[in-house]
C-alpha cells in the first residue's frame, strides 16, 4: 500500500496538524486585541492540544499514559468548537453575544465536560471497554462511546456548524469585501469536522483511527492563507456591521467607513455624490484614491491615508479645523468641508475603524472669508483716518483762541480716538473668532497687567485692585491661593480689558466715589471653590460709579440679539460675551448703588496639566 510508504503517517499527519497550529497562533498573535484575535489563538491552543496529544498517543503503548493522552485529546475536541464559535461572533461583528447568557451557558458545558474527562474512569461518561487496537504500526485504541462523547461531538459540531453559517452569512452580505478570508476560514472547519463525526460513527475500514488530526492540516493551510493573503484581521465585518449601527445611510453629510488599514468598507449615498464614485468601485481601495485628507487629520488615533488627487486641504491660522476643498461630482462647483476623523468601535468598545465626516462648511467658510476681508479693510480705514482726524484735531485746538472752537476740536480728537479704539476692538473680535489651544494662565497676573495698563492710559483714573489671597486652594497645599486655569489666553485678557475699559472710557465725570466726580473703577478677584474640583471657579468683578450701561445693550448681548451700538460700550460688552463664550465663563451685569454698574465674570479653574 501506498500507505506503508510513510511509517507511522497518522503520527506525522497529527503532529503537523499541531505544529501548523502553533505556527499560525505564533503569526496572529502581534494583532491581539482586534475583534476575534482572541478567541482565534483559542482555536488554535484547542487543535494544538487535539493534534499534538493524539500524535503523541500514537507512539505511547502504556494504558495508563496511554488513557492520559486520550483524555487530553477530548479536551481539544472539546474547546475547539466552543473557541470557533467565539471567534465566528467577534469577527462578524456580533461580540455582544459572546457575552450573553446563552454563550456564557456554552461555556458552562465546556467547563463540566472538562471536568468529566479525566474523572472518566469513575463514571464512564466518555468511553468504557478501553483497550489498545494498533493498526499501521501506530497505537491506536478502540472503546465504545459513553452518552457525554456523544453528546460533545453533536455540540461539536452544532457550534462549528453555526459558525460557518456566520461567515458565511458575512459572505453573503457584503459581497467580495471579505470573500476570501471567510471563505477560506468556512471551509477549513469541514475536513476535520467530517472526520470527527465519522470517527465518533465508526464509518470507514479503520474506525478506530481518528482522521480529525491530519484533517487539520489543510484546515491549517487554508487559515494561512486568510490570514496572509487575505488580509484577514486588516479589515474584517466587525467595520462594516459597525458602520451598519450608525445609520449612515439616513445621514445628510457624506461619510465614509475605513477599516483598520485605511481603505474604504463603506460609503453612504451622499459621500457617493461628493466624490463622485459608487461603493461597489471604493470598496476595499485606499481612500486617498478618492479624497485627499489634510495633514494630521486623525493623528489622535492613527496616521490617515495620504493624498490623492481630488482636493486639497487648508486651515484656519492658528486653529485645529481641517477643512478639504472638492470638486462636487454633481456639478455644484468646488465646495469646502469640515473632515472629521473619529474611531468605529463595536458593541464590545474594541476599535475596528474609522468613520470619516465631511461637512459642507462652503456658505461659512465664504462668510468668514467675507468677514475677515471687511474687518481688516474696516480695521485699516479706521485706523488711517481716525489718525488723521486726531491729529488735525490737535493742531486745530493748539491754534484756535475762541473757547468754542476750542471744545469743538476736543470733541473732534476725542471721537477719532475713540474710531481708533473700535478699530482695535474689531481686531479682538477676528482673533477670537479663531480655533486656538488653550494654555495654562495666571489669572491674578494677568488682571494686574490689564489694570497696570488701563492706569498707564488715564493717570487721573482711580483704579483699585482687590485680590483676596487666602481661602483658595493652593497650589502646593499650603496656604496661598493658586489663580492658574488652563483657558484660552488672548480670549480671558479680551475679557478682563474691555470689562476694565468700558468702566474708565464711559465714565461721565460725575461719580460719588471721589469728591471730586472722577473716574473711579475697582476690580476684585476672589477664588471660590466647591465639593467637587471641577465646579471650583474665579470671580472677577469690576465696579464702577460711572452712568451705567443702556439696559437694551445689557440685553441685546444677553439675548444674542443685533442692536445698533448707539453706546460707546456695545462693541466692548459683545468681545466680553464672546471671549467669555471661548473661555466657558458666565457674565452678569447688575447696578451698582448708589451709581454705576457692577460686572461680574466667573471663570472656571481648570486644572493645568
């Protein structure tokens, strides 16, 4: 017989099976930690352990190792199905059921047949009348099935059986996208399979020698190749069932599914339109083949693909919004969207790929671009000819002799100044529209620098400063008062200014607090911390003795209503909503008995690091 050719073949068949096991379990480790990873290094332990005990066997001719080895090679046969199964769930996308009842009541028999194997020689659950039968020079050995051997190969063979219908249910689902991988992993389980349920029927001139174990090695072969040809744990369902569960279909913006390499696993309707190609075109291509992503988009969890050819990509200066232009496919011209990187996780929070989001930002971004040119246009006139008004203002007044002339000139330096002084806080209202980075920020220094420059502008301004320095938190934990949050700071010094400024520029000259009506201002800071650490804030308050601001100032800010800035203050009282806005601050204005107006501005602390 040809057969004979190779002494002891079925002990070389079983112990390759083992090895090839080991082999690929040694390969697929370096991707533990993606869906199915897992439970597939289960699966390969549990056909090491069948193949590599039945082997063995076939050269132990003692009845007690022998009876050993026989047990070990249950429990293979055991854990091998209960693994697959697992492995079948996670892969498709459906961990969630791995950690159902009914899996965890899977997992119970697996433990109780575990126990029942080598406690056989108590109860004969497995197999009795056992007794050596060599045939082809091996050890083999003949005994009659106990009710629990075959109890365990029909479960055997219903959980592998249900994880081929998973895959192949995947298969079927999502077309070629992962044909080969599942194909190849389905069909691997079924000569081993067959083999087990003929051996446990005794079909087949020599029942008493067990095929499963050199059935492996082919099934070894095909998992090989899905897991180095196809790619198998680079992108698997687990992405698209994901994609499935956000519904991105319903969604107006386009977006795109990537799995863990990058390359496109879905496109919704709207993202076909954007980039003019249909999903069964994208599927499975690098996304740079369609859309050129901007430099660090997605950094936070991966690099992203690199670029393409079908836009290109800007920023705002200073700011973390990406945006990417496109030539809409639909003929609507070159359009701008927000790109948005995010991580695709299934039910077990195991990330499985990406969900990129393009936002149609075309009609903002002109807007912006609209307003930046009429501020700085704007910000430039103003700033010429208020120098020029103010400086014929000042000749004018140098020269004139008539008293009314005189007070007509100020009025005119006066005004320029203050056009001069609208012009700069435009110039706060385009930085604030900027994205930046928050930093840490010492709010005491910075008020004392705010007040130290609002005293070097009007000298004959009383202004006061209050820090309280004790009953905060401290820095070191002793008993000084740490003032450091981590804020945007050019958006909190845009606060505090215009705060301290509008209360010594609107002053009328007819305060209570000096005796002689002028210009007084005071500005308190106290740290006011809570239970909890994130519900600590600073209370900045500034008071002042001037005529008060128009209520429907107070309120059109408030309301986040238009109004026209019939007072001086308007444009100052909008930085301070917005630059509040940019810190998380909240700001409240109240009178101040018995003249003038108190503003109060609660800033959150931040921990620094």
């Amino acid at each position: 017989m040809a057969l004979d050719l190779v002494p002891a073949w079925p002990v070389v068949g079983s112990l390759a099976g083992g090895a090839g096991a080991l082999a690929l379990a040694w390969a697929v480790r370096e991707h533990r930690g993606r869906p199915g990873v897992d439970w597939f290094l289960g699966v390969f332990a549990a056909q090491a352990t069948w193949c590599l005990s039945y082997g063995i066997g076939l050269l132990v001719s003692d009845p007690t190792l022998r009876a050993a080895l026989e047990a070990t090679t249950w429990l293979g046969v055991i854990w091998t199905g209960i693994a697959f199964l697992g492995f079948a769930l996670e892969y498709t996308g459906r961990s969630d059921v791995v950690r159902s009842r009914l899996f965890g009541a899977i997992v119970g028999f697996g433990l109780l047949s575990s126990a029942l194997v080598p406690t056989n020689p108590l109860h004969g659950a497995f197999w009795t009348e056992f007794g050596r039968d060599p045939v082809f020079g091996v050890e083999t050995v003949s005994y009659a099935f106990g009710p629990w051997a075959y109890l365990t190969v029909a479960a055997e063979t219903v959980l592998v059986a249900s994880a081929v219908f998973l895959l192949v249910d995947t298969l079927l689902s999502y077309g070629p996208l992962y044909r080969r991988e599942s194909a190849a992993v389905a069909l691997s389980s079924l000569p081993p399979g067959f083999a087990l349920v003929a051996w446990a029927l005794q079909i087949g001139p020599v029942p008493q020698l067990q095929l499963a174990p050199l059935m492996f090695v082919p099934h070894v072969i095909m998992d090989a190749y899905a897991f180095d040809r196809a790619e198998m744990f680079d992108r698997n369902p687990t992405t698209s069932r994901a994609a499935e569960r956000t519904a991105i279909d319903d969604l107006r913006d386009p977006i795109v599914a990537l799995a863990l390499d990058r390359r496109v696993v879905r496109l919704n309707p709207a993202a076909e339109a954007v980039l003019g190609v249909d999903a069964e075109t994208a599927r499975d291509r690098p996304l740079a083949d369609f859309l050129d992503l901007p430099v660090g988009v997605g950094e936070e969890d991966a690099a992203e693909p690199d670029g393409g050819e079908s836009g290109d990509a800007d920023s705002d200066d200073g700011g973390s919004r990406e945006t990417v232009r496109i030539d809409a496919a639909d003929g609507a011209g070159r359009r701008t969207y927000a790109v948005s990187v995010s991580r695709l996780t299934d039910p077990n929070g195991t990330h499985v790929g990406y969900t990129v989001v393009l936002s149609d930002v075309t009609e903002r971004e002109r807007r912006r671009q609209q307003l930046e040119v009429l501020n700085r246009i704007l910000r430039h006139n103003l700033r010429n000819d208020a120098g020029v008004v103010h400086g014929y203002g000042e000749i004018l007044r140098d020269r004139l002799d008539d008293p009314e002339l005189v007070r007509m000139a100020d009025a005119v330096e006066r005004r320029a100044g203050a056009l001069a002084a609208l012009g700069e806080k435009a110039g706060t209202v385009e930085r604030l529209l900027a994205d930046r980075d928050p930093k840490p920020t010492d709010v005491r220094e910075l008020l004392e620098s705010v007040v130290a420059d609002a005293r070097g502008r009007d000298d004959a301004a009383t202004l006061e400063l209050d820090v309280g320095d004790e009953g905060g938190a401290a820095a070191d934990g002793g008993g000084e008062v740490d003032w450091t949050t981590r804020v945007r700071p050019d958006a909190l010094r845009a606060v505090v200014e215009n705060t301290v400024e509008n209360a010594v520029d609107h002053h009328d000259g007819e305060g209570v607090e000096r005796e002689d009506g002028g210009t007084w201002v005071r500005a308190s800071l106290r740290r006011e911390d809570a239970v909890r650490d994130d519900d600590a804030r600073f209370l900045l308050a500034v008071e002042d003795d001037g005529p008060g601001i128009p209520d429907h100032e107070v309120e059109a800010v408030e309301s986040g209503r238009e109004t026209a800035l019939e007072h001086g203050s308007g444009l100052g009282l909008w930085v301070v909503a917005w630059g509040a806005a940019a810190v998380g601050a909240d700001v409240e204005y109240a009178d101040r008995g018995p003249r003038g107006t108190r503003v109060t501005v609660s800033v959150p602390v931040v921990a620094a690091e």
